[in-house]
C-alpha cells in the first residue's frame, strides 16, 4: 500500500467514525414525551373555561383532548386521563351515556378512573390529578 492509499483510507476511516455515531442517534427515538402528552414532572396544563376554546369543559359530559390528555366534566367533578388507548395508540373518546372512556379502534373500555371494563387494553390509561380554581382547571403533568 502506498501513501496516497493509506492517506485516503485514514481520510474515509475519520469521516466513518465522526458519521456513525450522528447517524446510528438518528435512528434512535427521542425519550418521547408520555403518550399522555405529559412533560416532564412538575409541570402542568392550565385550561381557563371562560375562554372560547375551552367553555365547551362548561357542560356536563363535555370533553376535551388538550396534549395527549382527555379532560372530561362528568356533571359532578373533572377528570384528566391519558387519551391514548394502551392498546394500540389510537385516541379515546369520552362516552357520556355510558360514563365511560371508549376506544374507537378496538373497542376497549375505560372507568372515568383510568381502570378496564374491558380490553383488548393490557393496561388502564394514567390518571393526571385535576383541580379547578375559579373558572382554571390545572392538570398536573
């Protein structure tokens, strides 16, 4: 092997080990945020009902997906859950005839407490304290 050669395969081999490690990051997933939507802890959502966007929280059996959080009235208190079904991701729905978190996708089903009614859900879906002061709910993350 002569220089230029040797030269050439230094030159590529420090390029390779300056790439890789960029590339093989790349590849990785980000640590996610919870598929709730949460942040990291201690932090918290602040939903204020007088505004437009938010006045709908007003009725009974009203919901609200805000960051990956299902924010239901249930007529007699507030709820905060994770909106991704444990199943398979796809987004719940609160049902108020029933009073229960549904599923659209596999039909899985949730108490307003996070817990199964029935699956094909492995897990029940997290429950995020709520409280409300005036007309701000503050969900805590």
């Amino acid at each position: 092997m002569n220089r230029r050669e040797m030269v050439q395969k230094f030159v590529v081999g420090g390029y390779v080990l300056l790439l890789v490690p960029s590339v093989l990051k790349s590849c990785t997933k980000d640590p996610a945020p919870d598929p709730a939507g949460g942040g990291p802890a201690g932090k918290e959502i602040n939903l204020d009902l007088a505004m437009a966007d938010n006045s709908t929280l007003n009725t009974a059996g009203a919901s609200k997906v805000v960051q990956g959080i299902i924010i239901v009235n249930t007529g007699t208190s507030f709820i905060a859950l994770s909106s991704v079904c444990t199943h398979e991701g796809c987004t719940v729905g609160y049902d108020s005839v029933s009073g229960t978190i549904k599923c659209p996708c596999h039909g899985s089903q949730f108490t307003t407490s996070g817990s199964i009614v029935n699956g094909p859900a492995p897990t029940p879906l997290k429950s995020y304290a709520i409280n409300k002061t005036g007309t701000v709910l503050t969900i805590a993350l």
